[in-house]
C-alpha cells in the first residue's frame, strides 16, 4: 500500500473530526455506550473505506502493469507514462471505479 497504516488511520480521524466540526455527520451513539466508543467506529469505518479503496486502486496498477508488458519493445520514459495513465483510465473505467 503507498500509504502507510498510521497515515491512512490519521487521514480518517482528521476527516471525521472535520466532517464533524462542519455538521456534515449525522450520527446517534448508543445508549450506555463509553464516551468517545462512537468516534473510534466511525473512524475505523472511514479508515476501512480508505484501504479498500487503496488496495482496488493497487490492483488496477498491477493489470496495468500486465498490459504494458505484452507490448512487443519496452517502452520508457514520457511514452510509459502516457500509457500507463491511458490504460488506468481505460481499465478503472471498465471496473466502475472513479479515479
């Protein structure tokens, strides 16, 4: 993963609190429930979606990888580049998902 799991965990708790502090989380903490018990869920949920996402995109560049190398010369420099940003497009679009 290009981020490491503390960075990727600061990144959710800094979006929470910041989604929080706009009004833009709508939430109810159960009843009995430990102070600050609700929190760690709801980070632990952004976090989840941070590496899920993380690891498709992850597998995208691997296929893209795959692809670049059937072709029949190597390929370097800007010309790789191009490539590989065209086919990420390409293959991300198949899959749905939003780069």
């Amino acid at each position: 993963m290009r981020l490491s799991e503390e960075k990727v965990r600061r990144i959710a708790e800094r979006l929470h609190d910041e989604l929080a502090e706009q009004g833009l989380l709508a939430y109810r903490d159960q009843s009995g429930a430990k102070p600050g018990t609700g929190r760690m869920v709801r980070i632990r949920a952004i976090y989840d979606a941070i590496v899920a996402d993380l690891r498709q995109e992850e597998e995208i560049d691997a296929e893209v990888e795959r692809v670049l190398a059937t072709y029949s010369r190597e390929i370097k420099g800007t010309e790789r580049d191009i490539l590989f940003r065209k086919h990420k497009e390409e293959i991300a679009r198949k899959r749905g998902y939003l780069l």
